[in-house]
C-alpha cells in the first residue's frame, strides 16, 4: 500500500491538496457517526447482536474492548477460551465490547470478503527488516486463511459465512510493475520454497484462457480465501455469547467520549473509567480496536494511524461470465492503483454470484488524496464511482462478459481503513506517551491496541488480535511465557522508539526518516 502513502509527496498532485490530507492525517477522526452508506454486506442484520443492548449499562469489567469488528471478536474468543483467561469468581462480566454503532458496522463490515496475501512485499520486508524477519512477517500474515477457514469449521460458519479457500489471480497490466511483481515473487520462492508451492507465474501467453484475463501482461497466482465478513464476526460473537453467558457483554450504539486514569479511588484493581453517553464503566484494562478512529481516543498515535475512505460495489456479473465465486477471487493491477474482487458462490439464493468489487482509490479526486484522512463512510467517492461502475467489462473483455441482466451496479458503499504511517499494525501495551494519560506504576491494569492494518486486515487483524489477547494474559500473570508469542513479528508491536520515529511529517515539503 506504500502508493497511497507516496501520493502525499507526489508533485503532480495539487500541494494544497496533499497539505489538506496531510493536515487530516494529523487530526483527531473523531467517533464513527451516522449515517452511513449500506454496505452489501450488512444487509441482513444479525437478529440477537446488531442492535444488542443491556437494559443497564454494567459499572464494572474485568476488561473493556472498544470496537466491535474482526479485531475485537478474536481479542474476546481468546480471552474466554485461553484456559489461563477463565479466571472467574466476579458478579461482573468478563469482557465488555463497545461499539459506537451496531455490531461490526465498521471496517470489517465494510471489506472486500478477501482473505489475500500475495506477498509481494516480500523483498520490502527483506530489504528493510532483513531475510528473518521477512519470512516471519510473511508467515504470520499467510497463517490467516488456515486460521480463518478452522474457526469458521469449529464454530459452525462455514457455509453460512460461506467462507472458502479459492485461487487468487493478480493480473498485470502495466509492463513495469509486472516485471518488479515476478522479481519479489521469484525471491519469496526461492527463500521460502516450502510456502510457495502454491504460487505460479503466468506469462502473458501462458495465461489459461479459462482465466478470461487475456488482456494482461501477466497473472500471479497463489492461495487466498474469500467469505462474508459480517456473518462470520457475528457468528463468532453469538457463539461466545452462548457459550459465555454473564463473561461476555455487546453494547451497541454506545460510542466512548473519554477514557480516564484514577489513581486514588477505592477499587485499585480498576483504575481506568470508560466514559459513555449512556454511563461510565470501571474497569482494569481499555483495549482499542477503533482502527480508523484510534487516534481519537489514543491521541498520540494520530499521524501514525490515520484514516482513508475506501469504496466497495455490489455488483451482477455479464450473462456470459462463468461463475467462479469457488475457484477464484481477483487483484488487477494499474498503471497507477489496483482493484480486488470476489465473487459470491453460485446457488439458489438471491445473493448468489454477485461480484463484490472494490477499490478505486487512484482514480479518486486528486489521485486519492481526497480520500486521505477521511473518516467518515457517509458518503461515495464520485470519480471512484464512475470506475468501479464500469471496469470488469473491461478487464475480462466485453465478449466474455456480455450485457447484465438487471442493474450492473446493484450497491455502492464506503468504508474507513486504519493506515499505518510504516506500513505495519500498532499491537501492544500503549504508553503514557501514546495515551497522554498517566500511569501510576501500581496500576493494575493498562490500555492497549491493535489496530492500522492499511486495508489488509483480513491477512494481520485475526492474529494480531490473538497476540494481544495473549499479552494481556502474560501481564495479568506477571509472566512472558504464560502465553507463547514467538510467532509474532516484532516489527508490529508498539515501542516507544517506534512512536518516535514511525509518523507523518507536519509538511509535504518534509520527509520523515522514520517513514
């Protein structure tokens, strides 16, 4: 994603404005507001939790998790089912989560269904973080989609969340970077031959015509996955919710306006109070699953995290289009920018092969920049629009398309992604310096993030919520071992190093070395 970051010092882009984005990448995005575009995907909301509210707001929790996406539900399952989480004996619940509008209303309900690692940082990691380090980063993102397809099948969602493994196809179409995409995919092979099996390089002529992509330079394939992202989330959280009953609380539409620090109260095992519109709750640990919005809460992460409207369509393939919502999912790359797609499996139900396309981003206002810093979903990008309407005629050929038998676009929406300002999540304990709280050295508790995903959550949210599960755990038993965390990459945890080098400059006309 380092093209969305690089269009800010781009100078055939307006400087004012890239200055405006930057000036929002720096400011507070504030908490997710109504309304919203309709995402696709929210269209049929969960019956118990969309909308799911205690008649009371509980005072007490052993932990608070702020946000109610694909993040907070792994930080909850692992908590609840870790056997060193279930520490039980308190009238309160467990886990609070609260979300500022209904259950998984956010990024995650929002997405493009695309379980995707392509890894073609691959040699970025390398070159920045050395040959270790990159296979480490790289295995824990390709450990998602074995990750997501076991849980989907232990909880029972898999066919409702229709969550499948499929082929990606990453079809070219710009000379230059195709050539730059072969050399990082010929290194991943060569220094991981074991994980790249799977992956094969199509030369133009070589591309099966099956593939329908005989416009592209050429085509990558590898290993992805694809599914409903909404239903698999509220799946999990109905799950732990049966299967937890009085340790796990939903509160929706319960936006946080503060967060305070009380070091002389009467429950010191409680010591931060998480202020709401509807009360306040005290509780032992804040953990911000806020991704796009972190910054409003955690105010030292702003130009470290910041947020940018991405765009999704709905969309009904070509009469002559062959159905391939099991065996494929898409990345088409420009010149400039990209475009992903799914396709929904075949069968009986209204929903049945739709091709969910998204992406846009370059042929945005000013190249994208407009969308940079928004943080809101209210509204669609018009020029975004225009594209995504009317590009997959295009890429697979008007004869293997064909007309659309009914509305070609049949939904557009957008959405917020947390961008990291180095490219990696922010996962860990979150200093006072981040917080601009203070923390008394006895607290028994503490605050902590996972977040800044830059729009492939789907490959590093699951796992990094996992990890920090783990760490709270750790901390609460005094040990580093409780819970083994040497699978997860270090270059994402938060450091007091990294808050110092890791951020935007104040000026397009500056460049930060630490970015």
């Amino acid at each position: 994603m380092a093209f969305v970051q690089a269009s800010l010092f781009d100078p055939a882009i307006p400087l004012e404005a890239r200055q405006d984005a930057l000036k929002r990448t720096l400011s507070d995005p504030g908490i997710p507001a109504n309304p919203t575009t309709t995402s696709f995907w929210l269209k049929q909301p969960h019956p118990k939790l969309a909308k799911t509210q205690s008649s009371t707001l509980p005072s007490q929790s052993e932990i608070v998790i702020i946000g109610s996406g694909i993040t907070g539900a792994s930080i909850a399952r692992t908590l609840l089912e870790e056997p060193r989480g279930q520490e039980k004996g308190s009238s309160s619940p467990k886990i609070v989560i609260l979300e500022a509008r209904d259950t998984c209303s956010g990024a995650t309900g929002r997405n493009g269904g695309h379980i995707l690692e392509t890894v073609e940082e691959f040699t970025d990691f390398e070159a920045k973080y050395g040959l270790e380090a990159a296979k480490k980063i790289t295995r824990f993102r390709l450990a998602h989609l074995p990750e997501i397809l076991k849980v989907a099948d232990e909880y029972g969602l898999t066919e409702e969340s229709q969550t499948r493994k499929v082929q990606f196809l990453s079809a070219y179409f710009d000379e230059e970077k195709w050539q730059e995409s072969v050399r990082c995919i010929r290194r991943f092979k060569e220094c991981m031959p074991k994980e790249a099996a799977e992956w094969k390089i199509f030369e133009r002529e070589d591309i099966p015509e099956e593939f329908g992509l005989s416009t592209a330079r050429g085509v990558i394939a590898g290993p992805a996955g694809a599914l409903w992202p909404y239903r698999f989330v509220t799946g999990v959280l109905a799950r732990l919710h049966q299967e937890f009953p009085g340790e796990l609380c939903i509160e929706t539409n319960t936006p946080v306006t503060a967060i305070h620090n009380d070091h002389n109260q009467s429950t010191p095992d409680l010591p931060y109070s998480v202020v709401t519109a509807r009360g306040t709750i005290r509780t032992r640990h804040v953990i911000h699953c806020t991704n796009a919005h972190v910054g409003h809460l955690v105010p030292g992460l702003r130009g470290r995290v910041y947020p940018i409207r991405g765009q999704m369509s709905a969309q009904n393939a070509g009469v002559k289009f062959i159905n391939q919502g099991t065996e494929h999912s898409w990345l088409f790359n420009y010149e400039r920018g990209f475009d992903y797609l799914t396709q929904l499996p075949s069968g009986g139900q209204a929903d049945a092969a739709k091709m969910m396309f998204g992406g846009g981003f370059a042929q945005g206002q000013t190249g994208g920049v407009a969308d940079i810093g928004l943080s809101t979903d209210s509204e669609l990008s018009f020029y975004a629009d225009i594209h995504l309407s009317g590009a997959l005629s295009s890429i697979f050929g008007r004869e293997n398309w064909g007309a659309v038998s009914g509305p070609s676009v049949e939904q557009m929406w957008t959405g917020n992604m947390g961008f990291s300002a180095d490219g990696n999540p922010w996962v860990g304990k979150l200093p006072p310096s981040a917080t601009q709280r203070d923390q008394s050295k006895e607290s028994h508790g503490a605050e902590w993030v996972a977040c800044a995903f830059s729009g492939e959550g789907m490959v590093q949210a699951w796992l990094c919520g996992k990890a920090l599960a783990l760490m709270v755990i750790n901390h609460d038993q005094h040990s580093s071992g409780a819970g083994d965390l040497s699978w997860f990459p270090e270059q994402l945890l938060v450091t007091e190093d990294r808050l110092h080098n890791s951020v935007l400059p104040g000026s397009v006309d500056e460049q930060s070395s630490g970015v």
